[in-house]
C-alpha cells in the first residue's frame, strides 16, 4: 500500500470529552458519553472529511484513552504516526456540563503528556519528516498556552517554517484562564508570525481590545491572511494586499456551538490548500461551522461534495437564504430546495 504523505499538519493537544447525559448537578450525573476534543485534533479531523491528506501530531499518554484517541482519530482517516506516548503523563480530558441552558468545560490537563511537549519533539524524525513534507501546519492559542515548554515549541515551528517552506496558520483560541499570571508575549510572537491568522470578534476585543480588521492587522503585521470572524454574522478575510473579501454566515438551527470555530478553521484551510477563491474558502468555512452547530458535538461530517459545490458556487440571494439545522440543508441553490 502507497502511504499517502499529508499535506496539511496539525500540532496541539488532545483530549477526552466527557458530556453529562443530563442536565443535572455534576455531582448527580451518574453517566458520561465519551468522545475525542482539542481543538488541533479537531481541525485534523475536519480537514482529513474535506478530501486533504492530513496529520496530526502531539503527545499522549501511553494509557486507555490515549489509545482512544488514536483509534478515533485513525477512523477519521488522520495520519496520526507522529505522535509519541508518555509512560508517565496522562491523556488530558475535560468534562463538557450543560445546565439551566448553560453549557460549562470542565478541565483535567494539568501535567498532561500534550503539555510535555518541546522544542526537541520537533526533531523526532516522525514529526520532522512529516514537516517537511507538509504545505501547511496549522496549531493554536491552546497549544501556546499549556505549558511554557509548548510556546518554546512554536517559536521554534515557526522557525521551521522559514527553513522548511510550509504555510503556518494560527487559531487565536483566546483562552483567558489558561493565561492567568502568564505574559502571552509568546501568542502575540506566533500570531506575528503565522501566514494565516483566523480570530474571532469576541475573542479579538478580550485578548487585542479591538476587533476592527484594519487595527487588528497594525497590531499583528502585514504578513498574514487574517480571517475575523463574527459569530453568527460574517467572516472578513483581509490579505496581505490590502484586498478585502466578506461573507456572511448561513442561517443555523444552533445546538452546540462548541467546535464551530475548528470546523471553520477547517473548511478556510481545505479551500486554501485546495486554491480556491477567497470567498469559496470563506464560504466553505461556514458550511463547515454549521454542520457542527447543528449537532451536540465538538465535530461533524461536512455536506457531501454534491451540497458543496452547489453552495460554494451559488449566487449570493442563494446562499443567504440557506439554512441549516439537524434535519438538514435548505436551500434554492439545491436540487429540490434542500436535503
């Protein structure tokens, strides 16, 4: 059999995702469903359904859910031959809580094997080859944030990325808890240095106190293509020429919005790997987004390609009267008005 070589890499943690299967007190919850989360993990998962051979690497416990998430991930169709197991660091988990309509995370990635994670993890022939190999590595605030040894690790990816070649994307995930007495200087370092920056608007004014496009690209420099996204409204990318492109979000039966933003992420990254215009790259964000939000997990099956191609071409009147929810896609750019 041929190995297929991934041209996308993605680089972070992962972790168990415990759901409660009520919306009781945690303390009276008796059962759990178990899936894979992280947001790196995520966008690997999202990439390898949109059709892009795509890796992930990381580290994780040499335990049971450690295995879990390799076998869940394998079954997604992600190259997951760089990651490396820890004999004495656990898998990282957190437990996802919903009540009175709220929804909470609960996080046990303290120590964690992901959190091990240096600048000599690079240098394993299993990540490094794959680096080479790669057209684009995408990674995290997250992965920034858990440790300092991990931050040390992008400054020196983004290093590898000048050397190497690739295109480095970066997710801001702001995560304010996870930075607490802890100078971010090493998130600004990446988000400076990264070629594509996605952000969204909430998370911008939080970690930058702005979400303006053309202030948010005098504070981190001319060299990305940034994407603002804002939540259920628009996506803007702004490129490096100054060129301005925006599109607006499909209309969402909303179930869980956790996810939503790696399954942008995403959709933006096959489109650009896949050299599409900037508003189908933008478009296929959305279609990506929406099909997680239309569910209660952190992932979901994008539509079939026949859905988006429509939808990626279709006219603008078309795509605004689009809408999403669990039975499916309504739309008059498709055959029959939805399916």
């Amino acid at each position: 059999m041929v190995e297929v070589v991934p041209r996308a890499i993605c680089v972070g943690e992962a972790m168990i995702m415990l759901a409660a299967d009520t919306g009781a007190p945690l303390e009276d919850v008796e059962t759990f469903r178990r899936s894979v989360g992280g947001a790196e993990c995520n966008v690997a998962g999202g990439l390898a359904a949109l059709g892009i051979p795509t890796g992930w690497v990381s580290r994780i416990g040499a335990d049971g859910f450690g295995r879990h998430v390799l076998r869940d991930l394998q079954s997604r169709g992600v190259d997951v031959g760089g990651v490396e197991d820890d004999p004495v660091r656990p898998t990282g988990l957190y437990v996802k809580h919903s009540i009175a309509g709220r929804t909470r995370m609960h996080y046990y990635r303290s120590g964690s094997a992901a959190a091990a994670m240096d600048p000599a993890f690079l240098d394993r022939p299993a990540v490094h080859n794959r680096l080479v190999g790669a057209e684009l590595v995408h990674t995290t605030g997250i992965t920034a944030a858990i440790s300092t040894t991990a931050a040390e690790m992008l400054d020196r990816l983004a290093v590898l990325r000048d050397s190497l070649g690739f295109t480095l994307s970066v997710d801001l995930n702001w995560r304010p808890a996870l930075w607490r007495d802890t100078d971010p200087a090493p998130l600004w370092r990446l988000l400076r240095a990264a070629d594509v920056v996605l952000i969204g608007a909430d998370e911008a004014m939080l970690f930058a106190d702005t979400s303006d496009p053309a202030e948010l690209r005098r504070l981190l420099g001319p060299r990305s293509t940034l994407v603002v996204k804002s939540d259920a409204h628009a996506a803007l990318a702004l490129e490096p020429s100054g060129r301005s492109t925006e599109v607006p979000a499909l209309r969402v039966d909303v179930v869980e919005p956790v996810g939503a933003g790696d399954a942008f992420a995403a959709g933006f990254l096959a489109g650009t790997l896949q050299g599409l215009p900037m508003e189908q790259r933008l478009r296929l964000g959305h279609l990506s987004a929406a099909a997680v939000l239309a569910v209660p997990d952190d992932h979901a099956a994008p539509p079939g390609s026949v859905v988006r191609d429509a939808l990626l071409h279709c006219s603008d009147e078309e795509w605004v009267r689009t809408e999403v929810g669990a039975a499916g896609i309504s739309s008059p750019a498709l055959v029959g008005g939805g399916v």
